[in-house]
C-alpha cells in the first residue's frame, strides 16, 4: 500500500467509526456539544499518531505474549499527557469530557491499528496510518457533534445559530437529540447515508 | 440498604451501554448470537467485580492526595492521582491474564467457553469505566465497591443478551434494507432499548 492510499483510505473507504466499528463508545458520549467532541477527536489524533510511532518503532523487540500489556502501557503513558495538558489549559472541556479522556486507552481504534498496522509497519506509514484514522475518526465526531448540537440546543460551539423569529414562530429545539439513545440513531444515520453510496461495504 | 439501592441503580439506571455507552466494540461485535453474547457478558461481570474492589483500595490507600498518611504522616502532601490511569489499566491488564490462567488450570470447562473473550476484556471500556467512574464517586467502602462493579457487569450482561435475541431473530425473519443491516441496525436496536430503560429512570428501593 502507498503512504497515500494509508493516509486517506481512513476518511472514508476504511474509516475506523463506520466501517470497522472501533471507538464508538466516546463517539457516542462526547457529542452532545461540538466543542468537545473537536477537542476529543484533537487528542485522538494525537495520542493515536504517537503511540503508532513508538510502538512501530519498538516492535522488533516486544515480546509477543506480553505486547498488549505493553501497547497499553505505551498509549497510557500519552494519555495521562494528554490529560494533564487538558487539565492545565483546557479545564472546562476537560471537565465535560470527564471519563471519557481516560478512556481513550482503551478505545478499540488504539489497539486495533496498533494491532493490525504499527506492529508490521515502519515509524513514517505507520506515524500516517495514525494521523488518517485520526482523522476519519474525528469526521464522524464533528459530524455527530454537529447534528446533535444544533438540533438539541440550536447552537453550534456555544453561539446560538437558530434565529429568534424561529422561536417566536413556534421552533421548539429537539430535547430528544441531547438524549444519549439518539446519538446511536445518528450515528446509524452516517452509516446509511455512507453505506448507500459504497455499494461494496453493505452486509448481506 | 444504600449498598442495595446502588447495585439496582447500576444494573437499570446507569446502565454501561445504555446510559454511558461503555463497551460498544465488543458489544457491536459479539452481539451475532446470544450464547457467546452470555459468555462475554458472564466475563465482563467477573472482571468487574474483581477488578473494582482491588481498584478502590489502590486509590484509597495509595492514589488520592494525602492517602499515604497510613504508612507515616510525613507523607500527607504526596498525591499520586496522576498514575490513577496507569494504574488501573495495569490492575485491569493483569488480573485478566491471571483470571485467565487460573481458570485454564481450575475450570477447563469454563475456560473452553469463556477462554476466547478474556483477552477482549482488557481493552473493554466498561471495565476501565467502572474503575473511573469509581474514582469520581466517593464510594464509602469496599463492599460499595464491590456492589457497584457487579451490578454494572449485570447490567452490561442484561443489555447485551437481549440485543442479540433481538439481533438473532431480525437476521432470520426481516427484510432491512441493505445500508442498514448488520451494524446499522443494531445501532438502532440499542437505541430504542436505551429508550426503554430510561423509563426507569428514578428507581429507588
């Protein structure tokens, strides 16, 4: 595979969230707001990227009986960085994201591309194979996020987007959306919508 | 009776999947048919409920600002809480590859249909979860503990054999239309299920 089709295969054909299902627990529980769900596929970029580098670069040596107790070593290792730079410069966001930064250790996109890409794959392919399923992740969180705030609250990042006139003519937000059950809804929505145009990837 | 009312809470109210979505991977993918849906769900609620307690302990004793007094009370402004996840994940990571070994040499039965889905377990949130949700709580002792960690892997167990009954008769007898089927309409399934539960939200015995 070129380093090209590694980095852009994750947007869409072989996107982590939709196609391989990994990671949907935070896909789910930090999108009630845009803001954090930005922030949450941010730090997914990051630590998913890093881990993929040094585990790529120490596979060689880990022992295979013991190799996942040490890729979740590794990755806690970034995530407690992660956190801790949330902590200190992002605190509102960090304190809506609550558990869930934790979390990132053992969400499923971690160990299954440390798993199935950096464990037989240079640091550089494997440094862009985190980045892309970084990013394809962080898609459909923007996208969730999107949908559920601006239905649920009529605001998008805090600002109110659904005029006033809307309001006075009857507009009522949609308290459904904030409710945790149709953020799964959503998220079968994208799947629809993305399996209907990708004929291939529909299950018999 | 607090202990009581909270084990009722965790299996119905705060359920993992429905109300926190906590283990979703292995619940997308496991939840085909309901015999390995109970083997998984049976281990989740095992791990739970040992790793819980042992994790409560660490963070009383050893983790929480000021938890050192108990060996000398120089150390009353240590606060270790930064290495809480290292540490849980650690206790988790390794009481599994213990249970697993114990079980193997113990129970070769149990091991034949269970022994598939420990190694999932490690990196399923619902454990690593129960352990953080844990550590935002105060519980007041370990039985609280204890209780909490079993009724989440009840609740975990109820929500993820009942979508795969659900799962199973659908692949039989429904005609979806093909975008949705397998993964998208389980996302649905789980919904409407979440839904459900919400009716008991405010449960208190």
């Amino acid at each position: 595979m070129s380093n090209k089709s590694v980095f852009f295969n994750p947007f869409s054909k072989n996107n982590p969230v939709i196609v391989q299902i990994l990671g949907i627990c935070s896909v789910l529980a930090v999108t009630v707001k845009l803001e954090p769900a930005i922030v949450m596929g941010l730090s997914v970029i990051a630590v998913l990227a890093f881990s993929n580098v040094i585990i790529s670069l120490i596979r060689n040596t880990i022992p295979t009986n013991i190799r996942i107790i040490v890729q979740l070593v590794v990755v806690a290792g970034l995530v407690v960085i992660v956190s801790q730079l949330l902590e200190a410069y992002a605190y509102d966001v960090s304190k809506q994201l609550s558990v869930f930064i934790g979390l990132i250790i053992t969400n499923c996109i971690l160990m299954g591309r440390l798993e199935a890409f950096a464990m037989a794959n240079k640091p550089w392919p494997s440094f862009l194979d985190g980045v892309g399923n970084g990013i394809g992740y962080a898609i459909i969180l923007i996208i969730v996020g999107f949908f559920r705030e601006l239905l649920g609250s009529g605001t998008l990042l805090g600002y109110q987007v659904v005029p006033d006139s809307f309001y006075a003519a009857g507009y009522v937000n949609n308290g459904l959306m904030i409710l945790p059950p149709m953020a799964l809804v959503t998220v079968a929505c994208i799947i629809w919508v993305h399996r209907s145009f990708n004929k291939d990837l529909q299950e018999k | 009776m607090d202990n009581l009312n909270l084990f009722i809470r965790s299996i119905f109210i705060d359920n993992m999947i429905f109300a926190y979505f906590l283990g979703m991977c292995s619940f997308i993918a496991v939840s085909k048919n309901v015999k390995t849906a109970f083997g998984l769900g049976i281990a989740v609620t095992f791990m739970l409920t040992i790793t819980l307690p042992i994790n409560y302990l660490l963070e009383t004793y050893v983790l929480r600002g000021g938890a050192l007094t108990w060996i000398s009370p120089d150390f009353a402004d240590v606060d270790l809480s930064f290495l809480s996840l290292i540490v849980f994940i650690a206790v988790i990571a390794s009481m599994t590859q213990l249970v697993e070994m114990v079980v193997e040499k113990y129970a070769p039965a149990l091991y034949s249909s269970l022994g598939i889905f420990l190694p999932l377990i490690a990196v399923n949130c619902a454990i690593l979860g129960g352990s953080l949700f844990m550590q935002q709580r105060d519980f007041g002792s370990v039985w609280t503990a204890v209780c909490a960690g079993g009724g989440w892997g009840l609740g975990w167990l109820l929500a993820i054999t009942a979508v795969a009954a659900v799962r199973e008769r659908i692949a039989q007898y429904s005609n979806i239309p093909g975008p949705l089927r397998g993964v998208g309409i389980t996302f649905i399934i789980t919904a409407l299920m979440g839904i459900a539960f919400m009716s008991f939200l405010g449960i208190k015995i």
